[in-house]
C-alpha cells in the first residue's frame, strides 16, 4: 500500500476540468472498476415510523453496515435546495473553486477525498468539505452571494442533528442497552445541541467518458459513527456486502429511492458494539451520461469523547475486541493508516494473548539454548 509520503501534492492541488476531457486521462484510468460480480440483493429500506425499526436497524446493521430510511421527515423541497446548491457549486469555474482549495493536511474547502493519497490513479470526482458553519468557506466561492447555498446547509444540519441522534438511539436500543447504560453521551433533550461539530461533505462525480475505467471514489469504510448520505437520484453508490451464498463478498448498487436517506455504518459504531456492527465498505462509480451529486453528513461523537466497546455486550468469554478512541484520534490513524486503521487498535484476544506469551517463551528458550551451545 502506497504511503502519504510517497504522493505528489498534485493529489491536493489538480485541476478538476473533467468536463473538457473528451477520454479518461492516464492520470485517472483504473485498470477495471467493474471488476466484481453484482449482487441483486438489496440493502434493507427501513420507515423510521415502524414499530419494529430499533429491530430491523439493528439487524441491518449486523448484516449489511447500512440501510436506507424513509420516514425521517426532512422535507423534500430541503432536499432538491442542497442538491440545486451542490450542484451550483462545482458547476463554478475551476478557478473560482480553487480559492476555496483545500490546504494539505487541512480538512474543509474544495479537493479531492483524503484517501486518494492511497492510490496511484486519480478519482474521477470532487469534493467539498464543511466542518461546522459553512460561512467561511461559502464567503470564498462567492464573496457575496453565499447566502442561498449556507442557507441550505444550515437549515439541512439543523434537520441532520436530530435525525442522527433519533439514529443513534435506534442502534444502541436494537443492541438491548438502555442510553443510560453506557458512557456515551446519548443526547438527551439536554445535550442534543452540544454534539460533535457537524462534518459534511459535498461530492460530484462528472459525467464520464469511458465508466468503466474511472473510479468516483475508491473503497472505503467511513470513520464516523455513521454517515447520512443524500443521493439525489443518480446511481452509483456500492457496497461490499458478504452475505452471499456464494461466500464471496459482491458489489451491491444502493438503487435511489425518491425521498429515502441512506445511512452507512462507521467504524466507530463497529468500535461501540464490539465487533457486531459492520462499517460497511462502500465505493461511488460514474456513467456516461449524468453528473451525481452526493452529500455526506458524518455523525460522531463530540471530540473529547472516547468510544470504546460497550461494557454490557462483554462477557466472561468475550473482552474488549479495540482499544478506546477519540473519534479525532482515529481520524488522524485513518488519514495515515486508510484501510488498516481499525486493525491498528484491535486489541489481542486471549487466545492470541496466550499464543503470543507461548510464541515469545518459546523465541526466549531458543535463544537461551542456542546461547548456552556457543559456550
Ligand atoms: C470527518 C471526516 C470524515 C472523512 C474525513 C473528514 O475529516 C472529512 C471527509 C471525510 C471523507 C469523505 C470521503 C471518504 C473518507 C474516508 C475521506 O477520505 O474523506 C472520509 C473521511 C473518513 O470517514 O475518515
Ligand atoms: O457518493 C457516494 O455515494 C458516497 C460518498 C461517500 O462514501 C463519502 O462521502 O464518504
Ligand atoms: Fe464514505
């Protein structure tokens, strides 16, 4: 695996005219993206005004890292206003949007998604990164005219806040453990408002002119607790899903349905049910013929906070299976280490704990036996 060190900074500064590209540049051509047999198994829709949903979440989540719902009340007109927003803004001159670039090693403005470090061929996207108010950034694409565009990011945030701690409620209740039973600050009327800032991210993938050969944005698992996507009704979000009969893991398309969110488990989640949760591996493709837009919202935890496996889910035969973490700690392993991140605090079980001590008495005794034949 490629290392950050090894990248060139045009990772941080390329230029994003994909739409004058008559074919997919060497700089952006994937061997094959289509590579994966596609399932016809469909990722769980969930209305969030049925009884059983805490349920079906819950097994959702166990089964697939991810589900979309419907029932969550954001209004649709709010809905068409960020993907009319979005869309204005990578429609902006390439040296408009510029001027909002990215820093490297900086998290909000316009730029390519942190994990492109990890590979040698370029996304065929762009995105756009706000952290908490939009203002700042908006005021720099459009030094007077930003109001539209942070009216809609506001009033959307307003509408993701609550739905992510209705969600969180949801998850935690379909692992039988009451809020009260664990640290985490699940909001309470109370704290609702004092959540971790806000992270959204706002991805285009243009129109491309050979598909099958460009990558949106390349596998990955989100750090968050987990991620509300708004998908407009363009195909081209994928997941791994391993649930086949076949026991190989397929590429699954998340089909738009009009109005639903999608919600995908992150590895915080995994972190918090010790394992039982999946962060779902999830990539975007594009096609020929429609741009898709695409905008992330990433609950996690407020930043002081450190996530480690619920206590109650633990039992004689099973410890913690990961180390506690702040969710900017891990984001920082995730920036460096990509997939391998949630390996890094993966915590020994007893068996391997054991197999260590007995590989490393062994290591010792040989040694000392070796040491004792050169006497
Ligand atoms: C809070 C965040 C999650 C994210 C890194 C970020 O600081 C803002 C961008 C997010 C994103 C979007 C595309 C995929 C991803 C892995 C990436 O490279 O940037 C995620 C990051 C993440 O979940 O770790
Ligand atoms: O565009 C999509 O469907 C996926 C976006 C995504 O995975 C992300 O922003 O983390
Ligand atoms: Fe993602």
């Amino acid at each position: 695996m490629p290392s950050l060190s090894d990248q060139p900074l045009i990772h941080h500064l390329q230029q994003f005219e994909f739409k004058t590209l008559p074919e997919v540049p060497d700089s952006h051509a994937w061997p094959v993206v289509n590579d994966h047999p596609h399932g016809d198994d469909a990722v769980p829709v969930i209305d969030l005004a049925c009884p059983d949903a805490a349920r079906l979440i819950g097994q959702a989540c166990e089964e697939w890292g991810a589900f979309q719902i419907t029932g969550h009340g954001v209004p649709v007109d709010l809905l068409d206003r960020l993907e009319a927003q979005t869309r204005r803004l990578f429609s902006l001159p390439t040296g408009q949007k510029l001027k909002a670039a990215r820093s490297p090693g900086g998290v909000t403005g316009y730029g390519v998604a942190n994990i492109s470090a990890f590979f040698s061929k370029l996304f065929w996207s762009e995105g756009f990164t706000i952290v908490g108010s939009p203002h700042d950034e908006a005021r720099k694409l459009w030094p007077d005219d930003s109001a539209e565009f942070c009216g809609a990011i506001e009033e959307y945030t307003s509408w993701m806040k609550p739905l992510g701690c209705r969600l969180m409620l949801l998850m935690v209740a379909s692992l039988g453990v009451s809020a009260g039973d664990i640290d985490w600050p699940v909001p309470s009327k109370e704290t609702t408002h004092e959540a971790a800032l806000p992270v959204i991210q706002l991805n285009s993938y243009p129109a491309c002119p050979d598909p099958d050969r460009a990558m949106g944005l390349a596998e990955h698992t989100d750090s968050s607790l987990f991620t509300i996507l708004y998908q407009g009704n363009v195909r081209g979000l994928q997941l791994l899903h391993g649930n086949h009969p076949t026991g190989r893991a397929r590429w699954v398309t998340v089909p738009p349905v009009a109005g639903a969110l999608v919600v995908n488990v992150g590895d915080l989640s995994h972190i918090l049910s010790n394992g039982r949760f999946q962060s779902v591996t999830h990539r975007a493709i594009v096609n020929r013929t429609q741009t898709r837009i695409s905008v992330a919202y990433f609950y996690g935890p407020p930043a002081h906070f450190k996530i480690s496996p619920i206590e109650k889910l633990m039992g004689p035969q099973q410890g913690p299976a990961y180390r506690a973490v702040t969710w900017p700690e891990y984001l920082t392993l995730k920036r460096r280490l990509y997939n391998q991140a949630l390996a890094s605090i993966r915590l020994p079980t007893e068996g391997e704990e054991s197999r260590t001590n007995t590989s490393e008495m062994i290591t010792a005794a040989y040694t000392r036996r070796h040491e004792e034949a050169k006497v």
